[in-house]
C-alpha cells in the first residue's frame, strides 16, 4: 500500500517535472532544475556508497572531474560530434571504473579513517594534476567547447538529464534490491556476521564502489556539458563537499533523499547567491549549511526523508 | 652549500609546524581513534587570533598565549558537544568533523573577513644571523627550538608522569583503564585539548613564517598533518615528529627541485604507507 | 551469610544478539563463588555486564545494597571491584612496574603493603619488574593481572578463567594464590578446569544459554555426576 503510494507521488512529481519547461519559461529555472538533476545524479552515487555500503568517500570529487574532463577534452581536440561523445563516454566510463576499482581493491580492506584520508590524498592528486598539465587541462583557467548540436538546445538538456537522474534512480533501485543488493545491506547491517556467512565482503564492497564512480563520472560529464567549459574546480573538495551536503541533509541510504538534497543544496546555493548582492552575510551561506549538516550527523541521521518515513511510520502504527 | 643549509633550516621549520598539528592528531587518534578532520581549522583558528591578539596587544607572547588558550577552548567545546555524543561510531566522527572544518573555516571569514592578513616576526625575531657565507633567519630557528621543546615536554609528560603513563595506558587498552577505576572520558577531554593547543600553536607560528595567512591555509597543513600521521604511525608520538621532519625535509627540498611535483610525492608516499605498512615507517608494533 | 553483590534478572545484548537472557544470583562476602558453564554460555558476558562493560539493557545489580548497573565503568571500579579479564589485559608496552602503577589509585602505606604481599607471592613479577608487559609468558601474565586487581584495596575481585592456557604447575600457582587472596577479598570466578573450580569455590551457578540455570554449594556438585555431565559435559 505504502509503495504504490510513493510511486504515485514519484510520478507526479516526474511529470510535474516533464511539464515546467513548456508552461514556465524562465531560463534561470531551467538551467538550476538541471543542475539539480545532474548534482542528484552525482549524490545519488555518493549515497551508494555512504547510506547503503557505509563507507565514507572523501574523494568524489576525483570521479566527478574525470568525467568532466574527459568529454572536454574530446570535445575541443577532436570534434563536437555525437560519435566522440559516445567514445568520450565510454573512455569516462572505463577509467572511472579502472580507478574505483584499483582504489577500492587496496583500501576498502582497511579501516573507515584509512580509507577517508586515502581518497582526500588521490582525489588532491588528481587536483594538482588537473593543475600542472597544461597541455591537456590548461590548467586553473580551463578551457571552453563546444558541444554536439543536440545538446544546445537548453530545454532538450533539461529533459535529457531528468530522464537520466530517473534511470538512474530505477538502476540504483533495482541493484539494491536485486540478490547482489541484498548483500550489501547486509554489509551495512552486520559485516563481520556477512562475512562469516562466506560471502567475500570486500568483493562486493569493490563492485559498488565500482557503480558508485562510474555513476559519478557520467555525472561529471553532463556538469560540464551544462557548462561547456571545465576547469580544476571540478576535482575541488566542494564538489566532495556538496555530495556530502547534499546526501545527509536529504537523507542517506534513501536515494530519494540525495534528489532532495540536491535540490535544497542548489536552489539555497542559486537564492542565497543572489541575496549576497544585498548582504554580505549571505556570501558566507555555507556555514549555515554547514551547521544543519553537523546537526543533521548528529540528531537526524536519516536526513529529511529518513524522518519522513519514520514519522509516518509511526502515525501508520497507530 | 650554503642552499644545502637554507633548504634543510627550511625544511626543519616546516617539518616542526607540520609536528604541531601531527603530535595532536595522533594524540588523539592513538587515544581517542577519533580522526579529526577539523584540526586544521584549529590551526587557522590559532593562526587569526594569535596575530589579531599580537596586533592588539602588541606583545608577540601575548599573542602565542592567546592563541594557546583559544585553540583550548574550542577543543574543550568540540570535544564536549561534538566528538563526546558520537562516541564509537566511526562513520558518524568523520562527517562531523569534517563539516565542523568547513564551519571552523568560513566562520573565520566571517570574524575577519575573506582577504588575506599579513603577519610578521616581532623585532627580536626578526632578521638574520650572518656566519660567513651562511645566513640564518632568526625566526626559522624560532619555530625549530618551540617544536623541540614542546616534544621534549610531551614527551617528558608522556613517559614520566602519572597522567601520561595513563594515556599510554589507554591508547594500548581503553577498556582496562577504565576497569582500573579511571575516568577515560577525563583524560579524552585533556589529551583533545592539548592538542587542540599544540595545533593552535602551530597556527600562530606559521603566520610571520610565512608572511601571510588565510582562511584556507587550515586544510592545507592539515593534508599534510594527515600524510604525516600515517607514515610516522597513527599511533606514535615520537613517530610523528620523525615523520613531520621527513616530510617538511622532502618538501622543502622538491619545492626547490621539482616545484611541480611536491606535493603530489608526499601525497603519493601518504598512498603507499597507507597501502603497504598502514602501522607507518616508526610505528607500534602488533 | 553476607550478601554482597546480587543480580536480578540480568538481561545484555551485544549488538543484536541477546547474550545474558535472565541471570541472577548472589554473592556472600568472604567466598569465592563460581560460574560455570560451556563455552559461550555467558559467562564472561556476565562478568563485563557486572564491570559495566557490556552494560545490561534490563535487570538489576547490587553491590552492598546499592545499585549499580547504570555506572559507568570506572566508577565500578571505584567501588572497590577489580577486574582480571579473560585476555588478562596487560599493557604490552608497558613495563610490570607501570602495569601495577596504573592500578595503585592511591600510593600510600596500605598499597605499599599489599604491592609487597603479593610480589612475594609471585617473584617473578619481581624478577621482570622492568620489563615489557608484553614479553611475559602467559603464566606471568595472569599473575600480573591479579596482582593488579589486588593492590588495592579491593572487595570484590572478577576473576575470568585464569587457568586457561597455562601449564598445570602454573594453575597450581594460581589457585594458591586466589586461595590467600580469599582471605581478604570476597571473589567471583569464571572458570572451565573443574578440578579448580571444585577445590578453591565454595559455591556454585551454572549459565546455560545465557541463564542461570543450576546453583548449589560447591561440595554437592563435586557430588552429583549427572549434573556435571549435563551442564558441563564432564563426568
């Protein structure tokens, strides 16, 4: 009963989506809803990894600019064309995975601190690499392209990222409740007994991890196709930051809850930007994020959605 | 040979900051295993109030005192409001005090502003000696004699009082001190505020080293802290100041060399250390 | 007969396993009292809900009349309970002398006094007084462990399995000195060799399944066959 109901308001809410860029025409809206998507896209995998496997990434921002880079940097050295984007997507993804999984394979069997600090000191690599390759990066400046012509349309944007960020809920979804997702919550509920049970954590461990990157990096891709234009900010810890943000105060290992932090994050983000032009106060938004995020840790793990469902759990109990 | 001596006098301060914030980390993580990912902001935090109190004041001690008290302060409140209610539970103390570091950071912005601040030496520290070829900056040496002797007074705290033997004690086995009738949450609260205080030390310190200081600088010595944690063991006190030496040593000397790639060697060793011997180069053994 | 210590209806759970299921019983001051009982019964469970540990999420402990379940643990131990774990719990890179000093909560002449008695008793922690914790034998181990939990000046000591993994001339030792040390302190023990159990307690409580199932004076189950066959799986 209770499903059948959130699936209902999911579809409204879908369709609501589907119809704002034919009844409201703000440009501004268009261009942030995208953001959105594309950033829930991003906290989603983040979510992956920290609500469902419990492990915590300091380094997502590494995937995230790897698929950001990548399809600029075919796009400006080859050609704008569709084929290059399908190669420059399929380039994001082998790396991503490559890297995840590597990553994964020497840390995952160390402790959560280890494995925290290891992916800060890659993801800062990646950082200064972005920094000191010129030739390929162009450094802190970055560098502008220009997309297929598909994709300019700002609108046909718009509906291609809602569509992906629900495919991928729908993926995410179904891995976690297929046979292989199952084992992972258990992961999270109990390791050591999974482990007992002979199932080889740390295998399953790497495979989501593995997802997780690859989701990010394809994320990573639409970002700075949004843009068209990629610079070293795009491996920044805000970006690690903002996942992180966005998938406490939405509410971790709901999946639901990473759409609406990402939508909290980027509309407070766009409203307290343009507030700042009146006072400074609102230039520093971030420590007001901040601070729910650290009461949020504390008091409200689940997040918003988490509440929700505990909430109205308990009036159903009644 | 003259660069030789610069580049290691160099590398030897650096190394002494870095073993500031180090020493408390792995203090705390040894004690605590708690990972504060905030400690940086209690070096930025040392570094603004100690040289707005040497403004002030206009007595470079005052300042250091003040940004010693300072940085105990927030610990005794972080510790008390923050890591205390989330106690045991890994996952929960790396958010935390990762978003307090966020906090911790664009709170000082909002005390004194975005911009950067200049710092320099008071006038007894300021300038050079001369012994022939070779010019020694008073206020390297400054920074080089206040980290040995804050080792050696750690040290000394650590292996021949009562208080220390019980944080030896306790980083070996919690639960048997406190079986032995010893309040552990007493000694959390101190071992965090010490270094809550060694890491504001290091703030202050750095600001007339380097010239300038900014909200930012925080997150930066703290990477490096973390690379020294791990490879003078994360548990090793006498380890982590080996380690801040071989790591403000190489990065001194890349600096010269190889600017490009300082950073990314130390991050690297950081990844292999962690990869390979994650007890560290000098740390405990079993 | 003194009561000392009583548990009511002790409940504990580690994680979401419901370890400790309903265990009760009393302690009379000046005895030793053993708990016995198959591997993973509950027995060192017992001990660590009794030292505050594993707290005990229902029932009630009570140590001369007061309560004392909801302490935290070193606030126990300030009651006067010392505490020898199954893994002894020895500093390993500490040295015997700084393993005893992190005990003594209060140099004066009486810890002075007890130091000595029991360093008498074992010489050997004499012999390695400056050495490392942790390059003791097993033997010496244990002896440390006691001999920390005895210097001061406590009432009730938890002693869990002391005998296991040491060669029998150690377990003699052992028992000789638990039986001196009964003496002056009243002791519960947590122990798996019989033959121990039999000859030093003076009353018993089997745990089966995380209950108290069986209790008795020691004499009668060094009696009754079939009830050591049943709860212990020895003749």
């Amino acid at each position: 009963m209770n499903k059948n109901r959130s699936m209902f308001m999911y579809g409204i809410m879908i369709l609501f989506l589907l119809v704002i860029p034919f009844v409201y025409d703000s440009r501004t809206l268009l261009i942030l809803l995208t953001q959105v998507f594309i950033f829930a896209i991003f906290a989603m995998s983040y979510d992956l990894l920290l609500g469902y496997i419990g492990i915590v990434s300091f380094g997502h921002a590494m995937f995230f600019g790897i698929g950001a880079y990548t399809i600029g940097i075919f796009m400006k050295r080859f050609e704008p064309t569709m084929s290059y984007l399908f190669i420059a997507l399929l380039v994001t993804i082998l790396l991503t995975a490559i890297i995840s999984f590597f990553i994964g394979l020497l840390t995952l069997r160390l402790k959560s601190h280890f494995y925290a600090m290891l992916t800060l000191a890659f993801s800062g690599l990646f950082l200064v690499l972005a920094e000191k390759w010129r030739t390929m990066t162009y450094g802190n400046d970055g560098f502008t392209f220009r997309v297929p012509d598909f994709l300019k349309d700002r609108t046909e944007f718009y509906l291609i990222c809602l569509v992906l960020m629900v495919l991928v809920f729908l993926v995410l979804r179904r891995f976690i409740h297929s046979p292989l997702g199952r084992v992972i919550l258990a992961i999270r509920e109990n390791e050591q007994r999974t482990e007992s049970l002979g199932y080889n954590v740390l295998h399953y461990k790497i495979i989501a991890s593995v997802v997780s990157g690859v989701i990010a990096g394809t994320s990573g891709m639409l970002y700075s196709i949004s843009l068209r234009f990629v610079n070293t900010s795009v491996f920044s810890m805000d970006i690690t930051l903002d996942a992180l943000l966005m998938t406490i105060i939405g509410g971790v290992g709901t999946l639901v809850g990473a759409i609406i932090g990402s939508g909290l994050i980027e509309f407070a983000h766009h409203w307290l930007t343009e507030m700042a032009k009146t006072h400074w106060i609102f230039e520093r938004w971030i420590i007001f994020f901040g601070i729910i995020y650290i009461l949020a840790v504390m008091f409200f793990p689940q997040g918003i959605v988490g509440t929700l469902k505990r909430l109205r759990w308990r009036k159903d109990k009644k | 040979m003259e660069l030789f001596f610069n580049l290691t006098l160099n590398g030897l301060a650096t190394g002494m900051l870095i073993f500031l914030l180090a020493a408390g980390l792995t203090l705390i993580f040894g004690l605590m295993d708690v990972l504060n990912f905030a400690h940086g902001g209690l070096f930025a935090w040392g570094a603004y109030s100690g040289t707005w109190i040497y403004a002030s004041t206009g007595s470079f001690f005052i300042g250091i005192m003040g940004a010693v008290a300072t940085g105990m302060l927030l610990g005794w409140i972080i510790e008390k409001w923050m890591i205390k209610p989330v106690y045991g539970n890994h996952v929960q103390q790396i958010l935390i005090t990762l978003g307090l570091m966020l906090v911790l950071s664009e709170l000082l912005k909002v005390v004194w502003g975005p911009n950067q601040i200049s710092a320099s030496p008071p006038d007894v520290l300021k300038g050079s000696w001369v012994i022939g070829d070779i010019i020694i900056i008073k206020y390297r040496v400054f920074i080089i004699a206040v980290g040995l002797l804050i080792f050696l007074i750690v040290q000394y705290i650590l292996k021949r009082t009562k208080i220390g033997l019980v944080v030896r004690a306790g980083v070996m086995n919690k639960e048997m001190v406190q079986s032995l009738g010893i309040n552990i949450h007493k000694v959390f609260m101190l071992v965090f505020m010490v270094g809550a205080g060694m890491a504001a030390l290091g703030g202050v310190l750095v600001g007339p080293y380097s010239g300038v200081i900014h909200a930012g600088m925080g997150m930066e010595f703290a990477i490096l802290a973390f690379i020294v944690v791990v490879i003078g063991g994360m548990r090793s006190f006498p380890g982590s100041i080996l380690a801040a030496i071989l790591v403000g040593l190489s990065g001194s000397f890349m600096a010269y060399y190889v600017p490009d790639l300082s950073l990314a060697v130390n991050m690297l060793l950081m990844a292999v250390v962690l990869i390979f011997r994650p007890k560290g180069l000098f740390g405990l053994k079993g | 007969m003194n009561v000392q210590l009583r548990l009511n209806e002790i409940e504990t759970y580690i994680g979401q396993y419901h370890i400790l299921q309903g265990i009760s019983f009393e302690v009379n001051r000046g005895e030793v009292t053993v708990l016995l009982g198959r591997n993973g019964a509950g027995k060192t469970t017992t001990l660590r809900t009794m030292m505050g540990l594993n707290p005990a999420s229902k029932g009630v402990i009570e140590l001369n009349g007061e309560q004392i379940h909801r302490y935290p643990t070193y606030t126990i131990a300030q009651k006067g309970i010392g505490y020898v774990p199954e893994d002894q719990g020895i500093f390993p890179e500490l040295t015997v002398e700084e393993n005893m000093k992190v005990a003594i909560k209060k140099e004066n002449e009486e810890t002075s006094e007890r130091q000595d008695y029991i360093l008498d008793l074992f010489p050997d922690l004499k012999k390695y007084w400056k050495r490392n914790g942790g390059l003791l034998s097993g033997g010496q181990k244990q002896m440390l462990s006691i001999a920390r939990a005895y210097v001061n000046n406590n009432k009730l000591l938890l002693i869990d399995e002391p005998s296991k993994g040491l060669a029998p001339i150690m377990v003699e030792k052992v028992m000789e000195s638990i039986l001196q040390m009964k003496e002056k302190t009243t002791i519960v023990l947590v122990e798996q060799n019989f033959r121990m159990a039999s000859t030093i307690g003076d009353h018993f409580y089997i745990i089966d399944d995380g209950k108290t199932v069986q209790n008795g004076r020691m004499n009668v189950l060094r009696e009754n066959e079939e009830m050591r066959r049943k709860y212990l799986g020895i003749a």
